[in-house]
C-alpha cells in the first residue's frame, strides 16, 4: 500500500536529520511550513534548545502582503538578521522533507541574500 504524503514527508525528513544536525558554532536553520504559513528556527541539536525563531507570524512579516512565497522570502531575511545580530554566520539547512522548491526555497534564498552561508 502507498505512503500518505505525510508518512512518506516524515521518512524524507528522518533520512535528512541522519545527515544534517546542529551545533552551537553551527546551527540548524530548521523550515516548517503549514498550509498558511511558515516557520523557521535555529537550533543546537547537541543542548537540544532553539536559539532562534522566526515565522510569518511574527508582527512586522504578517503586516506585509504578498504571495505565500513572498511572505517566506522576507522570514528568510528576519532569521538571517536575527542570527547575524547573534553571531552566527554558517548554517546547516534543513528543509524538514519538504522539495526545496517553492517556499521552502524562497526561504533560503532570503536568507542567503541576507547574509547566511549555507
């Protein structure tokens, strides 16, 4: 019997997370992305915390409009800025299973254009 596109999503990400994981010199740039909108975070696998967080529904992104991949483009931005602010530089990505295209890809590329390396 075929996978359900969110079972089949889950091992795409369990086979990701065996590669990609974080550390406090280099974190985790990890995406979510609900029908309506989209999250990322920064993360240290090995303290097991969150150092950041940035989503479209932060005030000054929600306020904005745009397409859906728009919106993401500026949540790249927010979370570059609010990592360069903390100091860091390089990141792992992790597009937690979901296609690097669309939003997911808006994303990185904001925050590529924002200063990230990756």
């Amino acid at each position: 019997m075929a996978l359900s596109k969110t079972e089949r999503r889950q091992r795409i990400k369990n086979r990701i997370r065996k590669v990609v994981s974080g550390t406090e010199a280099r974190p985790r740039l990890a995406v979510f992305r609900s029908n309506k909108e989209i999250y990322a975070q920064l993360i240290d696998d090995v303290a097991g915390k969150t150092l950041l967080s940035a989503s479209s529904r932060d005030k000054e992104i929600s306020s904005a409009k745009g397409t859906k991949t728009e919106i993401a483009a500026l949540v790249g931005k927010a979370i570059a800025e609010k990592a360069k602010s903390a100091g860091y530089e390089t990141i792992s990505f992790d597009r937690g299973g979901y296609l690097y295209h669309g939003r997911v890809k808006s994303l990185a590329d904001g925050a590529r254009e924002a200063g990230l390396k990756f």
